[in-house]
C-alpha cells in the first residue's frame, strides 16, 4: 500500500458503484448496472452489497497494513532508526566480552601494581578511604591518629599512582 489514494478501499469508497479489481482490469458495478442485472432488487439492496464491498477493502487494507509492518526490511528499518531493535551477533557479544576481560585484567594488573609502590600505613589507609569508603576523620580513630596525618598519608598514597599513571600510561 504504498498510495492511499490507488489502493483497493480507497477506489472503492470513493466510487459510488462497487468496484472490482482483477487481473483483467478494474470493473465498476453502477446502481444501473446492478437493478438491470437483478430487477428484483432496489436500491436498499445495492447499498448493502456496497457496504459489505467497502468493508471487505476495508479489512484487507488494514490486513496488508499489519502485514507491510511484519515484512519490513532490515534496511528499512534502520531509515527509520529503529536499529535498537535489533540483536546483536553472538560475534560481536564475545568481541566485546574479550574486550573487557581484558581491559579488566589489564586494570587490576595496574592496581596491584600501583598499591605495592605504596608503603603499609598508605595502603592500608588508601584502600579504607576509597575501597570502604571511610572519612579522614573515621580512619584516625580507628588507628588513634590526628585525621590530617590521614589526610596526608592519603594525599601522598594519591600522588605516588598519579605518577605511576603517567610513566605507565
């Protein structure tokens, strides 16, 4: 149904005669037509078979709308940027999950690395404050020390990765 205006329905319902289309041509069945072919019918009886003819278009439209949307092509589909749809090859899905066990392994290799260049007491209070998530002030408490010698023990555990993260790359 690429045309409206020329599908079956909309010739039908705009003819005042009940059309039939088939591999001969289109066929256009007038009130005249009709009460010279059947003169014990009227016009009620024409009206019927005209509604029953619109409808039958009408429902075969509707089927090969549904239908035109089930048989879309995979490049239609991505015109109407509905690509998201779409499922992406296994291929692909075991690329990727290469990928990021690698950049994984690779980052865990970096950090075990980064965490040995640091002294016990910076190790210990740098894992606290980013790995637990603990404050200056809960991690001098707990080892019964003033939060800023924390605070630079941590500060200095930061600067010695954030130098090794530059001769590293």
């Amino acid at each position: 149904m690429s045309n409206f205006k020329n599908n079956d329905y909309a010739v039908n319902i705009h003819n005042e005669g009940i059309v039939y289309r088939c591999v001969k041509g289109t066929k256009v069945i007038t009130l005249d037509d009709y009460l010279k072919e059947n003169p014990t019918k009227t016009k009620t009886d024409f009206m019927e078979w005209k509604a029953l003819s619109d409808n039958d278009y009408y429902e075969q439209d509707r089927r090969d709308y549904r239908q035109t949307w089930k048989n879309t092509s995979y490049d239609t589909l991505c015109e109407t940027e509905t690509v998201g749809f779409s499922v992406p090859s296994a291929e692909d899905e075991a690329l990727k999950l290469k990928n990021f066990e690698l950049v994984y392994a690779k980052r865990i290799s970096f950090a075990t690395l980064a965490l040995n260049k640091l002294t016990e007491v910076q190790r210990r209070r740098y894992v606290m404050y980013h790995a637990h998530g603990k404050s200056y002030r809960e991690i001098a408490e707990v080892e019964k020390v003033h939060f800023t010698t924390v605070e630079e023990s941590i500060l200095s555990a930061e600067k010695r990765i954030q130098k090794l993260l530059l001769k590293h790359g």
